[in-house]
C-alpha cells in the first residue's frame, strides 16, 4: 500500500510546483484523496491508489481570488511540509496510522498541520503540529 508520503510525493509530482494542502485516506486505505495548490494559489483535487498511480484527476477546483490568495498566503507561512508534519504527527502517537493531514488556519491566525492518527487497537488521535515552528499544541 502506498504510504501517505509516496501518495503525496505522487501527486505534487503530477502537478509540478505545488504544494500538499490535504490528503485522506479513503476506500479503507485503498485511495488517498489528496489536494494541491499551485504556484498561483489554483486548488486540485486527484486520488492516488494504493500501488502509487493516479487514478483520478488532477481535476482544478474554480475557488476563485480570495480564497487562491487565502491558500498561498497559508502555503506562504509555512515552514513545515505536509512531510515534516507527518513524521512530528507519528512520533507523537507511536504505531499510529496517519488517515488524514491537512493545512488549516483557525479565526485565531493560528496555522496548523491537523492530523487524524488511528492506533493498531482502533483509537484515534487528533494531532496538530504549528506548521510555523512544528510543536504539537494538541494530541487526544
């Protein structure tokens, strides 16, 4: 199965230049459906299977200017790749499997790497990992 990272790595390599925004896994791990956003702030939307191939997409999502300015300016302020990320998010709940990571910024201006984390026994874990300086400011 393709790891969260080969399924990142797969999709900015299909869109040159971008940047990882989210990527979920779907289908019981079988599709990461992963979102991107270009140099110019344009949003993309593609799955990646579990062998590392395309399958669907890159299909471009019509957001319109604010929210392409709202992106890069996320994209612009972080100093944490959705790599970076994912290894702080995994050393925080050991033998825990990522099913989502994404780049959010709260109403507090707060930017922040928000990981869904499942152990082997079922229980998940919310991660956030500040995407400017990478501590976890939260983990349960």
């Amino acid at each position: 199965m393709a790891s969260l990272e080969k399924a990142g790595a797969v999709a900015m390599n299909a869109v040159k230049g971008s940047t990882l925004l989210s990527i979920q896994s779907e289908n019981h791990g079988r599709i990461w459906g992963v979102q991107l956003a270009g140099s110019d702030g344009t949003e993309r939307q593609m799955e990646v299977d579990a062998s590392g191939n395309v399958v669907s997409g890159p299909r471009v999502i019509d957001t319109g200017a604010a929210e392409k300015a709202r992106v890069m300016a996320m994209v612009k302020d972080s100093e944490f790749t959705f790599k970076d990320a994912a290894q702080k998010a995994r050393s925080s709940v050991p033998q825990g499997k990522i099913t989502h990571l994404s780049l959010d910024r709260y109403s507090s201006n707060l930017l922040v790497w928000d990981a869904d984390v499942v152990t082997p026994d079922g229980t998940g874990y919310e991660v956030k990992i500040d995407a400017k300086d990478g501590i976890v400011t939260k983990n349960g």
